[in-house]
C-alpha cells in the first residue's frame, strides 16, 4: 500500500477554486490552466529576459527594458505568430543562398 493521502478526483484547486462547484470540472480546469499561462513571467523578444507580463487583454510588457508590445490574450505569442515568424525565417534564409 503507498503512504500518505490519495488526492481527490477531478478536484480542482488553484485560481479556479473561486468558483466552487460551480461551472463543472472541466470548465474550470481550463480556467486554471490559462489564468497560470497568462500570469506567469514569459520572454521578451527585444531583450531576451523572462520578464514579459501581461498587462491587458492583449497588452503584454517587459519590466526589465520596458517594451510595450501586442499579443494574443493569454500569452504573447499566439500559434499564427509562431507560424508567420517561420515562414519569415524560411523566406530570409532563402534569400540570402
């Protein structure tokens, strides 16, 4: 048998603890998951520090060098982003051959 408390199932803790039983598992769960992406400290791409916070619906800002820069609403960087800085990648090393 293993030691100590079995954690209960599906229970959610965290920011979405707000809510009680309100809104279902799953909700929730997915609310906590965003809320700890959005909140937590992300790179910045002018100075390359983790020190990128969200200041609004979209705003985010570095508190090291004080770039102010838009992105999507829960983290600076959106799938889209990623995609388009690829293909701009792909598209300047073509070039320079």
């Amino acid at each position: 048998m293993s030691s100590g408390q079995q954690k209960a199932k599906g229970r959610v803790t965290g920011s979405a603890g707000r809510f009680g039983p309100r809104y279902g598992r799953f909700i929730r769960k997915r609310v906590t998951e965003t809320e700890k992406i959005s909140r937590a400290a992300h790179r910045c791409p002018r100075c390359d520090t983790m020190a990128v916070k969200r200041v609004g619906t979209g705003i985010w800002a570095c508190r090291k060098c004080g770039f102010k820069f838009a992105g999507g609403a829960y983290t600076p960087q959106t799938p889209a982003l990623r995609i388009a800085l690829r293909a701009i990648d792909r598209t300047a090393t073509d070039i320079s051959e």
